[in-house]
C-alpha cells in the first residue's frame, strides 16, 4: 500500500457534508478531504504499522491521514521527539485527544507530559495535559495521594479562558471523580473551592463539572461510579 493508494481511498469515501463538519473544528479546507472517524478507524487496521511509512503520512498534512497514522502507530515505537514531532503538527481537539489517548496515555512515563505541558500557553499543549489526566485515570490505578495531587493541579493551572482547555480540565475534574465514592468527594470539594475563586475561568469548569460529580453513585458489578441518570444509575 502505498500514501497515494490511501488518499485516493480516502477522496473515493468522502462527504462534503462530513467535510464541513471538519472545517469547523478549525482545520483548513486544503488540508480536508472528509471521511468519518468511524470509517478511517476501519481503515487504519489494514496500514503497515511501520514507524517511517506512517511519518510520510502524517506529513500529505491531511486532518484524516493525521488520524490514521495515530490510530496505526505503534506507541512502543514514539521517542519523545517524536512526540514533540507529532505535537507541534497539532491544530484541532479532536486529534489532540486521540494522540493522547491512543499513544500518550500508553508511554511508560506520560506524566511528564502532564507537568511539562498544563502550564504552558500553546493551546493543544495545555489541552492535552488535562487531556491526560482525564484518561489517567481510567487507564491506571490511582492512589488518593495521586488524586488529590491531579486534583491540585487543576485547581492550579486551569485559569485559562479558552473554551477547548476549559472543556478539557471539566472532564479530568469528572474522571478522577468516576475512580470511587472517595474521589467523587475529593473532586466535589475541589470544584466547589474553585467557584469561590475570583477566577471565570474556573468558575466556568467547577459548575460544568459538578453537573456531572454530584450525580455519581456506585453501581454493582462497576468499578468506577457512574451518572444517577444513566440507564444502570437508576436501578441504584
């Protein structure tokens, strides 16, 4: 297979429809084709999970190669400079939480990712580090210690008022809440100590988080708590 093959497939299984939809997330047009991540998910099975040839196709700068090299690559094979590589080439949400979670999550050390990048000021760098802590905890078994020191952190380095980083540190806040009754409280405490800071942006996270937070209970047979509204939740 070669990278010509893969976007002449990928201009054959497009939609303009899909394609404006991926334009809105802010990637440019020229570098769109519009294909669904359900079929290049699909597709990503049949790559060569060669290191090499999935580098020459994040590099055609399509959105949809980009997320088919993520989904073929091997994270076992990413160095940390091929993740600063990979970072800096970065420009929407969607790809940014799919690196995270398809190879960033798998690094033997991702914390470092976590505490070199939430305080930076490069948006997918920031967004990417509460976008870890979020996956952290249902890839890993935190202690409470660990808890309370993600939690801090949050609490630390979310005053930031762009939308996709506030959006990013709401969703770690409910995970680490999801990991049991005492993490729910844990959270809940820190949310509620972010609403009283003279801060929108993290007013803004703690009441979109507490939506969610105070609405966990432990279902039977489910390790992680669940919403009181889901379909399981009510039969708690």
């Amino acid at each position: 297979m070669t990278i010509d093959e893969i976007t002449t497939y990928l201009k054959a299984s497009s939609s303009e429809k899909f394609k404006k939809n991926i334009i809105k997330l802010g990637i440019p047009a020229e570098h769109t084709i519009g294909v669904p991540t359900s079929e290049l998910r699909k597709f990503a099975r049949k790559l060569p999970k060669d290191k090499d040839f999935l580098m020459e196709l994040w590099q055609t700068n399509y959105h949809e190669c980009r997320i088919l090299a993520v989904l073929a690559l091997k994270p076992k094979d990413c160095t940390d400079e091929d993740i600063s590589y990979f970072m800096s080439g970065i420009i929407s949400w969607d790809l940014c939480d799919l690196f995270c979670k398809s190879i960033l999550i798998k690094q033997s050390d991702f914390d470092h990712f976590i505490r070199d990048w939430i305080n930076s000021d490069e948006l997918f760098y920031k967004r990417a580090a509460f976008t870890l802590i979020a996956s952290t905890s249902t890839h890993a078994s935190l202690s409470i210690s660990e808890i309370k020191d993600y939690l801090k952190m949050i609490a630390d380095y979310s005053d930031d008022d762009r939308l996709l980083v506030k959006k990013a540190a709401s969703w770690a806040l409910r995970e680490l809440g999801k990991t049991n009754e005492e993490a729910k409280n844990l959270a809940i405490e820190a949310a509620e100590t972010m609403q009283k800071e003279d801060s929108k942006a993290k007013n803004w996270i703690a009441k979109d988080a507490l939506k969610e937070l105070t609405l966990l209970v432990q279902a039977p047979g489910r390790s992680r708590l669940i919403s009181s509204k889901s379909k399981m939740g009510k039969e708690v």
